[in-house]
C-alpha cells in the first residue's frame, strides 16, 4: 500500500508521512500469512537457492515479537521443513525482545559457531515479524516480513566480533500487555528518545572498545555504510546526524572547521536538553547529509518500500545494501544498529569479503532478487487494508476457522494458512 494513498484517507496532512516519516510504502499480512508462513517461506527459499543439505543445519535461532503462541516456539513449526530428511539435531528456539530478538538470534547463533559446542555445521537465524498498529499516528509506521540467514565460518559477511556495544535498561516506551490484541502499547515519543539515547551509549561503547583493540580513535568515518532499525526513515536520518554529533563531541576525525563552527553553540547543551533541542536536530541533520547521502541512503531502500519489519528491519537495510553496491562491497565496513523497545540495543559491525561461489557477495545480491521482489508486490487502497486489518483483528487468537481459497496473491513456492482448528493446531501448505 502507497504511505500517499494512506495519508489521503487517514486524513493527515499532504507529506506526514511521505516525507515527515519518510516512508513511501508499508506492507503486510493478509489472512493467508503470518510470522510462521513467512518464515516457513525464507528458510526453504534459503535452503533451497544455495542447495544447502537440511541435514547441514546444526542451530536454527528465531528472532520475533510477534505472539502467535505463547509457549511453543515458531522455531519449532520450522521443523517440519527438516522432517524429511530425518534432522532433528538441531538446537535453538525463539528470542523475544520487540525489534531486538533478531539480532539476539543471530548473536547467539554467532556465538555458537565460534564456540566450543559448534559441531561444524550450518546456524541458521530467522527475523519475522508482522508490524500491526491500532488506528491512529503510528499505524503508518507498519510493515511485514522475514528474512532469513545462514551462519558459518569463511563467510563473505564477517563480524568484527570484537568491537560490540550494547545498551540495555528498562523503560516503557512501546510494550504488548495486552495478550488479547495484537497492538502494542506504544509511547511514540519516549521510544524515539530511547532510540536515540540507546544509540549514543551504543555508539560510544562501540568506539571506545575499537579504540581499545586497535590503538586509534574510530569516528564515522571509519564506517564505509551505516544501517539502522528502521521504524520510518526520518528516525534514520536524525540518528545518523546523532552519530555526527557524538563525533563532535568526542573531537572526532570526521568533523571538519567547517562543521565545528557550525555545532559550536550546542556544545553545552546537557544530554538530556540535546534529545530536545529542534535546532541541534536541523543543523546535524544538515551537515551530516553528504555523508548521509553515501553512507546510510543505499540501507534505506527495503525499509522505505516495506515498512517497519521490526526484528527483520535491521537486516532488510543490510540487505539493501547488498542490493545496491554488490559490487563494491568487498573490503568495506558496515555499522550496524540494532534498537528493540524495552530496551534492548546492541551496535555491531561486518567487514565484507569476497566469498566463494555460492557465496560470493554478487551472487547473494541475485538470490535477493531485491528489485523482482519489489516489482511483484500487488498494489492495495487504504480501504481494503481497513478491511484485512479488521478481519485480523478477529481472527488473532481464534481458533475453528480456514482461510479463502483464493491465493492468487501469492508467489509460487509461498507457504500460507490453511486452516486454525478447533484445538487452535496451525496448517501450514506450500502454493
Ligand atoms: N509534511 C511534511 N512533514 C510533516 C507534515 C507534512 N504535512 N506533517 C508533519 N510532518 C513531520 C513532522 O514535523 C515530524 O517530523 P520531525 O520529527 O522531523 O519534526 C514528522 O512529520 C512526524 O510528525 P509527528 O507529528 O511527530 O508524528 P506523530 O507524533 O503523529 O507520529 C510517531 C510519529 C510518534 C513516530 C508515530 O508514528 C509512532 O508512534 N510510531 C510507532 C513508534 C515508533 O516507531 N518508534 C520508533 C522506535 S521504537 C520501534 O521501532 C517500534
């Protein structure tokens, strides 16, 4: 659905959420998908384009926010896919942390290979996630999907292991109490100076553990491209700036006479007066565009076109980077943030490599197919999306029911649902 078409009918001001959030479109979840069709597609897609042997996957970790059950895990219906092959040595279930749990899957599976219990095989992490908001200003802020990853040694995308810094407290800022509904409880502007302030102790953890390690200081500079969670692109654009910021204030190799001039008079502004400050806002957001432009803008395409993917985000602007400069990767290091409410936060980084065939970093780039994907989405008015959202807003939680007949819209080799029975059991089948 077109963010345009959505601000027409929710009545919002003409750019509120084109260009104030900065997003274009939102997708998701008719009654036929949900966080465990999704995944149930990525995985047999993954395994299935790299020829990966199911008997090879040693670890498979879930990252989601989304309640489908609150005791079994969505890790455990992705085993049906490992069933003909006779796998069932494989370890992991699900993490749970709003949009953190994806990156808390993919460190443990991380952990896991370079660990001494790694048995030499393939981890695999998952992020699904389904973005629902009750009507009002946060519904915009949307979006569905799940990506899926393979974990091993000698990988094209390596992680600098070394040099993590996390943020971790507890605050309300955006919750699920409500086990009924499918909506979060959300305090949109605690969450975005949460996100904000997670950012900066994330940030300055990360440089401060590179300055240890490597003798010199790490400014954003020393990043080739920088991706974040994504919830709307706005929030980017200001953290990014807020990236520059901290690298003024820490005298940082990035900032230029120019710039220092410029950030001068808000160098006394406490901490907390600076999440605040609407002129500090505008004025980093103006200096740090050129290297926004080159540094962030090639992560923005999927989370601008998708929506908030929550645990899946973060991956879906690193797989737009992949899409974007496939073929100037190798060599280069990619920032990456990571933000759940709650709160959760972890700042990490990749270095890129050549990899070898599958792997090879312009081979992933094809097996994304990023642009097919994109040109294959079906078009849907604000008022059908009313209409799902509503027919969702019935059936989370229910039981007794089987879904339409008509799949038409989806893509060949997509798992759906078939049907909730009277035992609230799920089934699952491939188009
Ligand atoms: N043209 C251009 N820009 C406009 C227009 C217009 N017609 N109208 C408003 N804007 C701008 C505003 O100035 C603002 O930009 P700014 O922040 O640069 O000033 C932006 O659009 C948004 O407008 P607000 O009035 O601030 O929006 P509102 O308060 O209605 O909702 C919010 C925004 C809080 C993000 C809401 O969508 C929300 O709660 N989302 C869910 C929470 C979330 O995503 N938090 C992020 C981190 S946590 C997580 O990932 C879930």
């Amino acid at each position: 659905m077109a963010e345009e078409s959505l601000e027409a009918h929710d009545g919002a001001s003409k750019g509120k959420y084109t260009i104030g959030l900065g997003q274009d479109c939102m997708a998701f979840c008719t009654e036929l998908e949900d966080v465990i069709s999704m995944s149930m597609t990525v995985v047999s897609s993954l395994l299935e384009k790299y020829q990966i042997d199911r008997k090879q996957i040693g670890r498979l970790e879930v990252g989601s926010e989304t309640v489908i059950d609150k005791s079994k895990s969505i890790k455990t219906w992705l085993m049906d896919l490992f069933e003909d092959c006779g796998n069932t040595d494989i370890e992991g279930v699900d993490s749970t942390n709003a949009c953190y749990g994806g990156t808390a899957a993919l460190l443990n599976c991380v952990n896991w290979v370079e660990s001494n219990s790694w048995d030499g095989r393939y981890g695999l992490v998952v992020c699904t996630d389904s973005a629902v908001y009750a009507e009002g200003p946060a519904r915009p802020t949307g979006g569905a999907a799940a990506v899926a990853m393979l974990i091993g040694p000698n990988a094209p995308i390596a992680f600098e292991s070394k040099y993590r810094g996390s943020h971790m407290s507890h605050v309300y800022d955006f919750y699920k109490p409500n086990l009924a509904s499918e909506y979060p409880v959300v305090d949109g502007k605690l969450s975005q100076t949460c996100y904000l302030m997670a950012l900066d102790s994330c940030y300055k953890r990360y440089c401060s553990k590179f300055e240890d390690l490597e003798g010199k200081q790490f400014s954003i500079l020393d990043a080739d491209y920088v991706a974040f969670h994504s919830p709307y692109n706005k929030l980017v654009q200001k953290s990014f700036a807020r990236l520059y910021f901290n690298d003024f204030l820490r005298n940082g190799s990035s900032i230029n006479k120019d710039v220092y001039e410029k950030l001068g008079p808000f160098s006394t502004l406490s901490s907390e007066e600076s999440y605040q400050s609407r002129d500090l806002e505008k004025v980093t957001q103006q200096v740090a565009k050129p290297q926004y432009d080159v540094k962030v803008q090639p992560s923005t395409l999927l989370p601008k076109q998708v929506g908030n993917m929550y645990t899946a985000s973060l991956y879906a602007a690193f797989a737009s980077i992949v899409h974007n400069k496939h073929e100037s990767l190798v060599g280069q290091r990619v920032l990456m943030f990571s933000y759940g409410s709650g709160l959760s936060s972890t700042m990490f980084s990749f270095r890129m490599r050549e990899g070898q065939h599958p792997f090879s970093i312009s081979n992933i780039a094809s097996v994304l197919n990023v642009s097919g994907k994109l040109e294959s989405r079906q078009v849907f008015s604000p008022e059908k999306f009313v209409e799902i959202m509503n027919l969702m807003e019935h059936r989370y939680g229910a039981k007794g029911f089987v879904t339409s007949e008509d799949r038409s819209l989806l893509s060949p080799e997509t798992y759906y649902l078939k049907e909730v029975d009277a035992l609230y059991r799920r089934y699952y089948a491939k188009k």
